[in-house]
C-alpha cells in the first residue's frame, strides 16, 4: 500500500512548510510556504550562508540610509530563498509581507508591488508566487487590490470564520487557517480537556469554512495550516491544500494506513450573502476570545523573528563596511 503521504497527495494538494530545501527534495510537495519564523530558521541553519554574502555585497553601497539597506536586503534575501525554493516545486512559493505592516493597508500594497518586481527581475513570473498578508481588515484589502493586478495572495493567521468569509468576499486566492494554534488556545483555556482530532476546534472550523466556500461559490483556496499532530490532517483529508511541517511529513511518509477523504464538495448551493462590513468584522472578531488573541499573537511571533533576521543583516553589514 502506497504511504499516508502519498495516499494524501491523491485527496490534497500538499504544501511544505518549511524553507529547508533538504525536506522540500525528500518529500516532493507542489508547493512551499514560508514566513519570518521559517526564513529565520532557514537562514541560522547555515544554508544560505552563500546567498546572505551575496546579498549583503549588492546592497552594501546603497544610497539611503543604513535602515534602508537593511529592508532592502531582507525584501531580496526572503525573494532569493523563494527563488531557490521554487527550483525543488512545480508550484508555488508563498513570500510574506513585513508583519510590522498588518495595519497599513497601503505600505502593505506597496511591499508586495516591491518583493513581486524583485522576482520578475529574478525571471520568476508572478503566477508562481503567493502574497502572505495578516488577515487582518487592512491586510484583507490590501489583497483586494493586489488581486485586481494579477497578484495572487495568501491571506495567513485565520482563527475566525468573520476573516475567513472576508478574503473570500475579497477574492482572495487563498486562505490558511491555523488549525494548531487555535488548539494551543483552546486547551490552555480548558487544561484537561482531551480534543480528539475530529473534535478539535481548529479542525472544525476549516470544515466550516470549506464547505461555506463551497456552497456559496467561492473559488477561494481553503489551506489547512499550523498542525500540531498527523490526525488532525487526516480529519482534513480532501480540503483544498494542507500545509505540512518537515517532521508530520516525515511521519506521513512512514506510515502506511489508510488515507480516507473527509472534505468533498457536496455540490450543494445557496445564494450569497452580502459583503461582511467593516464594523461587522471588527465586531465579529472582537466576540471571538481565540481568534483576537492568536491573531495579534501571530502578528507579534512574525514581526519579532523578523526584527531578529534584521538584526542578522544589519551585522553583516556592518561587518562587511569595516
């Protein structure tokens, strides 16, 4: 019998979560994603040491100001690590925008014009490239935008269903709820408690939010994302796409049972409803205890691994101008 892995990749589209290009040519995903936490990752492993010098010796002599270079060689390094990761998939590679932006609709569009023309320049066409925006209101539409121009986005940190039906009212390409932490969340608010993987709110709430996008039509990807242990992604067998870390693709790998889909479209439809307003979201999600914590919780995470990563540059920098 082929393994869990392979058995999955018949009833998903599978993702790597990871920017470790060993893991990326093991286990062959169709697609990779990444973020601050893992671009920070990748780069203290030592496997980019290459690409960190050649970096710093192009922006070295930049015009602006030291904190400028510093952008700048972060906006090429999280582009040059997505260029190489898309050398190992036939997909696609998710970039994240500065987490630091979330609230600001239009720096938001104006870094995701600036890391998608760092691509083209590399000769990487932007249909093989997803935008990673905070589903926060403002992220949400800055992908509205950006969606209209022919940048395809991945809408990140939903823990609500008000965000998930925002980025598809918006149009958003994808959607990655974070079915692990909202369990983190939920097991520190009820210690005890045993959540078996059918139960988990994190894994009902993708249900949810598959079948509410399939039954009103939206072509929104659902990708489940963040898994704590390999059940929770058989309890999702069938969604859309499943982001997978290195160790639960290894697990999948070395398991042999049985694989069943658990998300089908049902082929039921009913009539939209109309666009959540702005006070309705900000209301929505105020009510939903989990969600705005591990939302701002999430944003907090990215933005300090990403002032570590700056931190990096900034010392090769100066090391480099000595």
């Amino acid at each position: 019998m082929p393994s869990s892995l392979e058995q999955l990749k018949r009833l998903s589209t599978v993702v790597a979560d990871t920017g470790d290009l060993d893991a990326i040519r093991r286990f062959v995903p169709q697609d990779a994603t990444t973020n601050p936490s893992l671009i920070l990752k990748g780069v203290q492993s030592g496997q980019y040491d290459a690409l960190l010098d050649e970096i710093v010796a192009a922006v070295r002599e930049h015009n602006g100001t030291r904190e400028e270079a510093v952008d700048e060689a972060c906006d090429r390094l999280v582009v040059a690590m997505g260029g190489l990761i898309l050398n190992h998939v036939p997909g696609r590679v998710s970039t994240e925008v500065n987490a630091r932006l979330s609230f600001d609709k239009d720096a938001s569009i104006a870094k995701a014009r600036r890391l998608v023309a760092l691509y083209e320049e590399a000769g990487i066409n932007r249909e093989r490239i997803l935008i990673k925006l905070a589903s926060t209101w403002e992220g949400i539409r800055a992908a509205e935008v950006l969606e209209r121009e022919g940048i395809e986005c991945n809408l990140t940190l939903v823990f609500s269903f008000a965000q998930a039906r925002a980025c598809a009212e918006a149009g958003a390409f994808l959607i990655s709820p974070f079915v692990g932490r909202i369990l983190d969340w939920f097991r520190k608010a009820n210690p005890g408690t045993d959540y078996a993987p059918d139960e988990e709110p994190g894994v009902l709430q993708v249900r949810e939010i598959y079948r509410y996008f399939r039954r009103h039509g939206y072509a929104t990807v659902v990708m489940g994302a963040s898994f704590r242990n390999s059940g929770e992604i058989r309890a999702l067998a069938g969604c859309d796409r499943l982001t997978i870390s290195p160790a639960l693709l290894e697990e999948l790998a070395g398991a042999g049972n049985r694989m069943e889909r658990v998300l089908s479209d049902s082929g039921e439809r009913a009539e939209r409803p109309a666009p959540i307003s702005e006070a309705e979201f900000r209301w929505q999600l105020n009510e939903d205890a989990m969600a705005t914590e591990k939302l701002a919780e999430g944003i907090r995470g990215f933005e300090a691994d990403q002032r570590k990563l700056e931190a990096l540059l900034r010392e090769r920098l100066v090391g480099s101008a000595a």
